[in-house]
C-alpha cells in the first residue's frame, strides 16, 4: 500500500505592522470637560472657536 505525503499546512501570513498615528489637535472644556478631536482641517484662513458650556474650548 502506498502512503500519501501530507502537505504542511501553508504559513499565516504576518500582519503588517501600522504606523503610528499622528496625533490630532483636540479641544476640551474647561467646565465639564467634554473632548473633541479634529478629524480633518477645513483650510480657512482664520481659526474656528468651537463654544461649549457657554464658553471657548481651550487645546489640549
């Protein structure tokens, strides 16, 4: 009787490693400290003021 060989089971694949993400300007409240993250510029010339609680959001 002749035996098969058996296949080695093919490698997995090594996930890619991801680069570091850069960090993104956030603003928090300085009252009850609600946080956002600004996702993408909006490429105006003047700065946004972002108001929560009735005043400006600072940069963290």
């Amino acid at each position: 009787m002749a035996t098969k060989k058996m296949k080695k089971p093919a490698a997995k694949p090594k996930a890619k490693v991801k680069a570091k993400a850069k960090p993104k300007p956030g603003l928090e409240c300085g009252i009850c400290g609600y946080r956002v993250t600004v996702d993408e510029a909006c490429g105006c010339a003047e700065e946004h003021v972002l108001i929560c609680c009735g005043e400006p959001m600072v940069k963290k």
